[in-house]
C-alpha cells in the first residue's frame, strides 16, 4: 500500500511525516511537488534522500491535478494494494494514517475517510467551512458525512483509473469525488481521526474565496436547475392566477410547465443521464413525483393561502421552502437513480507537466 502526499511550499513538517512513517516500516511514499519551486528544492531531495519517489510539476497546477499525477503514477507502476492519500502539514498523525490503511485493507472496496470531529481549539474558518459544505452536501445528496474536506482518504488500487477520471483541478477535486462516488455506487466508511490545527492552520493554501467557489460549484450545479424550475412555476402560478382567479387551474398549470423543463435540465445536466434506458427508468418516476408533489402543493397552499389567509406570494414562499428539499431529495434517491453498477474508465492523466526527480 502506498502513501501519496501532495504537497505545495512544504516545510519541515514533511520531512518529519516522512521520517514517522520509515519508522513505521511504510516502504512506499510517494510526494508530488506541485510547483514549489527553487526554494523548497532542498524539502524534496530530503524527501528523496529519506527513499520517497518524488514527482514534480513544473508550475502550481492544483492540489486535484497533483493528486491526479500521483494516481497516475500508480496506475503506470502497478499499484495493487491501494492508496492513502495524506496532506504534508502536519495535520495527519501516522496513526490515524495506519487506521485508515487498516480499514481500506479489512474492506477492499469504496472510499475510506479520516474524519475529523472537530472538538476543542479549531480556526473559525475550518469550523465554519466544514459545517457549511457538510450541511450542503446532506440537504443535496440525502446522505451525510462528517467530515467533507478532509485530506485523508483511502482507496483501493481499483478505484485508480476511476480517480484519474474525476473532473477538478485543486480544491474542488475533493469535492467532486464524494459527490461522484456516490453516484456510481462507490461506499464510503469514515473513520475517526485526531483534530490537529499547527498555528491556526495558517499553513494551508486553501483560498477562501476563489477555492470555495470552486468547492461549492458541483453542490450548487445539483440546486441550480431546481431553483430555475421554481422560478418558472412562481412566474407561472402568480400569471395564471391573475388571468383566472382559479387557484387549481394555476397551481396545475404551472406545475405542469416548470415539471417538463426541471426534468429536461435535470436528466441532461445536472445528473448527466443521457441514455434512452434511463429516459425510460427515470420518467415514470419522475412524473410520479409531480403529481404527489402537485397535491402537496396544492393542499399547502389551500391551507396557508384560504384557510389561514395568508397572502398568496407569501404562502407560495413558505409551500416552496417545505417542498424543496424533499422533491430535491426524492430525485436524487429515486428518481435518477441507477443500480450500483460502476464503469471504470482507462486513466488519461496527462503527465507531460510532470517529471520524476
């Protein structure tokens, strides 16, 4: 099994994991300098020295395009065994990496997460940036996971082409594989690891701005096409119902309307169904769907707009907000939902950037 550390302007702190790791007989390290540059030349011939295969890329490519590299690296070599993937600050004690091999090693199947429980002194942008996306990722997906940004995370040597495979070049790569892996079958088992933030974490090259963005993009792309289609039917019930004045009529109307274009934008961009299979799987169900969640609609706003009298725009705001999640969720569980049989594709990282020192 092999350690695969990418790592970007490292400091000592790199060197020591590797030397806990020696003593701990771990026989292959594998380093990816992703554009460090001159300055930190003399880190990675330690690196080498101490008996790490070290990749190098010649410019900052992303922590996704390193990771990428050294899975590719391994997939060239023969991997066999699997992989653990840990970050180079010091954030990830060699203990909590043996539990995460000793798990991947009992399991030989699906991801492994080194979740951390984020108790006592933690940066406030860690506690915040953790809660905010593990709570995203739960209302998006149906499911929950603990920790969504760690950087220790375990797989098997036949998940390698399916990593190389992953859209994302930095920070959003992490991301983009829990999101995927669930989608195509992949479990995932957490296991608890130690909280370590070294000087508040001011270490970390994370960008809160411009990385957030790109960490949230694939959560927000699974709400994008829900919250267009809600427009739409907003549009359509305020229109309708001033043209009619008939509450059943519109709610049906407009339903029917911004149901056929959510499932047109769901099946071709959000959950990237294209196959006549799926056409025919997911739109029974679909439509199924519709029509409860048009009754619901319905008697929501019957009892928030009649009998309660609560103005129309407002009582559409609060019947949306209670069905949102649930229709979202239904869709993601049920309706485009496919049996767990995973493809895995030939690895295509390319590795022209990329060099062995």
């Amino acid at each position: 099994m092999t350690i695969l550390i990418p790592a970007y302007e490292p400091d000592q702190r790199l060197l020591s994991l590797v030397d806990k790791l020696k003593e701990a007989y771990w026989h292959r390290i594998v380093i990816v300098d992703d554009g460090s540059g001159p300055a930190y030349r003399h880190i990675f011939d330690a690196a080498r020295d101490a008996g790490c295969t070290v990749l190098a890329h010649a410019d900052n490519l992303g922590k996704g395009r390193a990771l990428k590299t050294g899975f590719g690296y391994l997939k060239e070599i023969g991997e066999t065994e699997g992989v653990i993937c840990a970050d180079s600050d010091g954030q990830h004690l060699p203990a909590d990496i043996m539990r995460i091999a000793d798990a991947l090693a009992s399991q030989r199947s699906g991801i492994v997460l080194g979740c951390r429980r984020f108790t006592g002194r933690v940066p406030l942008r860690s506690r915040f940036g953790n809660s905010a996306t593990r709570l995203v990722y739960a209302l998006t997906t149906g499911n929950r996971i603990q920790d969504t940004q760690t950087g220790l995370r375990g797989f098997p040597a036949s998940m390698l082409d399916w990593l190389c495979e992953l859209p994302g070049e930095r920070f959003e790569y992490e991301m983009n594989m829990l999101l995927k892996a669930q989608e195509d079958g992949y479990p995932m088992r957490e296991v608890t690891i130690e909280t370590i933030y070294l000087e508040n974490n001011k270490s970390s090259h994370f960008r809160p701005i411009a990385d957030s963005a790109k960490v949230y993009a694939p959560i927000l792309t699974f709400c994008s096409s829900s919250l267009m289609s809600a427009l739409l039917d907003f549009g359509l019930l305020m229109l309708l119902q001033l043209l009619t004045g008939k509450l059943l009529f519109s709610v049906i109307g407009a339903r029917t309307v911004s149901s056929m274009f959510n499932y047109a934008m769901n099946r071709r961009f959000v959950f990237d169904k294209n196959k006549k299979s799926a056409l025919v799987a997911s739109m029974p169900k679909y439509f199924a769907l519709v029509v409860l969640i048009m009754v619901l609609n319905y008697g929501l706003l019957h009892l928030f707009h009649e009998s309660w009298g609560i103005p129309l725009v407002f009582a559409k705001l609060l019947t949306e907000g209670a069905l949102f999640l649930f229709s979202y969720w239904s869709q993601r569980k049920f309706v485009f939902s496919e049996p767990n049989e995973i493809v895995v594709k030939s690895c295509s990282v390319p590795l022209e950037h990329v060099k062995q020192v």
